[in-house]
C-alpha cells in the first residue's frame, strides 16, 4: 500500500505521517524538493529526529547544496526505493510538498537523463507559457510560477513528455489531502515563520550567504528574502513580513496543484483534537 500525504504547508502533513505509519507499518519516503538537501533545515521544515519517533525516513539529507538534482534523479531514486520497501512488506507512505516530484515516482512521467540547458531569462512568464502552450496546448501549469514555467518549457524542448500523465503505476494508492479554512491556515504558516527564527533560521541562511547562489539556496522559502536584509536592502521586519506573504502565496499555488492534479481525498484538519482527523483518514484507508 502507497499512501500519499498532500496539501499545503503547515497543514499538518509530517504529524499524520507518523500517525499512519505507526498504524501500518509503513516507512516514509521525502516528496520535497528542499528537504533532499542537508544543512537546509529550519527553512524547509525538515522533519526533526524527536518527530520521527523512530520511523524510517528516506530520500532526506541525500545531496548538498551545491550538487545538482533533477526531478528524474527523484523519479529514479523514489521508484527505486520502493521497490525496496515492497520487498521487505513495508507500506510506504510519501509525505512532502513538491507536487511534480509526487507526479514523476508513481505516474507515467518518462524523462531524459541527459538535458540540454536553456536560459529564458529574457522571457517574462507570459512569454514562457505562450511557448509552451505551443508544443503542448492542453498542459497544465501555473502561469504566474516562473521557476515552473522555466521548468515545463525545458523539459518540453528536452523532448521529456509524459505518454499518459494521469496513469498511475502502482495499485492500492492512497491520495490523501489535508485543508482548512484559509484564515486558519494563513494563522498558523504566520506562527510557523515566527518558530523557524526563534529555531535559528537568520543564522541558517548566514551559513549560505557567502557560497555560490545555487538553485537549491535560491528555492526554499526564507533563505532570499534574508539575504536582501543582510544586504541592506530591506529591514528585518520587512524580510519577516516578506517570508509570511511568499509562504501564503506558496501554500495556495499547492493546494491548487494537488487539488487539480490528483484524485485526493480532502480533509478538513481538526487541529484542538488531531487524533480525531487522524481516526477519519485511518477509517477511509480501510474501508477502501
């Protein structure tokens, strides 16, 4: 059984993860693009030792900043993996935020390992998705999300086109999706921010201001808005307001991912009692 927990950030996610693997036996595999990089902890709200309790983890802490990391490498490795669990009668449960590194492991995405590189950054993103349309006019992809558009034109012109991308490729799947109202949400990503600096994540993003501006650095939440404060560009408050609007703006464009792209069952997070949301997503799995 292949459980796949989804929505958008600060939701809830990681807690219901270890809930349902300690209920069937199942390890958990990272579906999230930063996460897959060590030392980016705070910023990615990497998932601690003490929250594991002592669940397996995979696909966390497997490259460095500076080394590069497609999603075909994730393709390769999530498949890889669990076939490694199937074979030791494990569950395996995905849990994360990278909506096309979910699509490339368990549906029909067929990539190209190797990719010829191209610089768009003369295209504004109009220009990007009226590029891709041409090749693929029935793609779906968020217009206003530049590092998505970049990525869906060059894998177009990489010829890495899907033959069926809503087929999945394993049975007994399990698409679950937690929500809830949107000023909870918004309360709750605010409150997540203020935690991540009180963790340490000013001094976090200080152990990468002075290395190479690599795609892992520039992707996670957090990291960016510091910088332009530790270049005097803004204040720090005005980089702390800027984390919370970029992480709101970032939890819509997930749920509006996962809730176009998957078959998921939603549901609505009860966050004074989560042991009873937890009973309604363990009631669901068993009796389908």
């Amino acid at each position: 059984m292949i459980i796949v927990i989804s929505g958008p950030t600060a939701v809830g996610k990681t807690k219901l993860s270890i809930e349902l693997a300690k209920k069937y036996n199942a390890e958990i595999i990272n579906y999230d693009s930063v996460q897959i990089y060590k030392d980016m902890d705070i910023a990615s709200a990497k998932v601690t030792k003490e929250e594991m309790e002592g669940i397996p983890h995979h696909l966390l802490d497997i490259k460095n900043y500076d080394e590069n990391y497609s999603i075909y490498d994730y393709q390769m490795d999530a498949r890889k993996k669990i076939e490694e669990l199937k074979n030791k009668n494990k569950n395996i449960i995905f849990v994360g935020g990278t909506g096309l590194y979910i699509k490339a492991a368990l549906y029909d995405y067929r990539f190209n390992k190797e990719e010829e590189k191209y610089d768009f950054s003369n295209l504004t993103n109009e220009e990007l998705y009226k590029r891709i349309i041409e090749i693929d006019k029935d793609i779906k992809v968020d217009k206003d999300n530049n590092r998505r558009l970049v990525r869906t034109l060059t894998n177009l012109l990489n010829g890495n086109i899907t033959n069926n991308k809503d087929t999945l490729l394993y049975d007994d799947c399990y698409f679950i999706g937690l929500k809830t109202d949107r000023d909870i949400l918004y309360e709750r990503i605010n409150k997540r921010v203020d935690i991540m600096l009180d963790n340490g994540l000013i001094d976090e993003a200080k152990k990468f201001y002075n290395k190479e501006r690599t795609k892992a650095i520039m992707t996670p939440i957090g990291y960016k808005e510091l910088f332009r404060y530790l270049d005097n560009e803004i204040t720090k408050d005005e980089a702390i307001d800027l984390i919370k609007k970029n992480s709101r703006h970032y939890a819509k464009r997930q749920f509006t991912f996962f809730n176009n792209q998957m078959n998921i069952k939603w549901f609505d997070v009860n966050f004074n009692d989560f042991n009873n949301t937890v009973l309604e997503v363990e009631n669901y799995i068993n009796l389908n």
